[in-house]
C-alpha cells in the first residue's frame, strides 16, 4: 500500500466523519432524529427505555449509499 492510498482512506474517512459530525450536530435542528414516528419509547415512573428503530434504520440506509459511492469498484 503506497502513500497515495493512505492518504486517500484518510481524506474519505475524515469527510465521512466530519459529515456524521455535522449531522449530530445540526440534526437536531433540521432532522428530529430520536423522534420520528417509528421510535419507541416505554418508561415508568422510575425507568424509562428508547429504542429509535426508525432512526436506525434511516442512519442504515444513508450510510449504506454514501459507502456504495464511495467504495464501488
């Protein structure tokens, strides 16, 4: 592996870092991540759990399209 390809993986990882970075973020803001109809959550008076399925299922599919683009040979 020649110094061109590491630096390559480092630049993609760092963008894909700084993207997810962004997202958490400003996500908030744009994206009610953590709310979205599909999200569950149960508590008690003493407990509570959140199981964001929707949410893990749209950060699944986003993430699964931008390492097809990137990784596709």
């Amino acid at each position: 592996m020649d110094a061109q390809q590491v630096g390559r993986g480092l630049m993609i990882f760092g963008a894909l870092l700084l993207a997810v970075g962004a997202a958490l973020y400003f996500g908030g803001r744009v994206l009610p991540l953590g709310h979205l109809p599909g999200d569950f959550h149960f508590g008690g008076e003493h407990w509570s759990v959140h199981f964001p399925l929707a949410t893990c299922a749209i950060v699944s599919i986003v993430l699964s399209l931008l390492l097809h683009l990137f990784f596709r040979r």
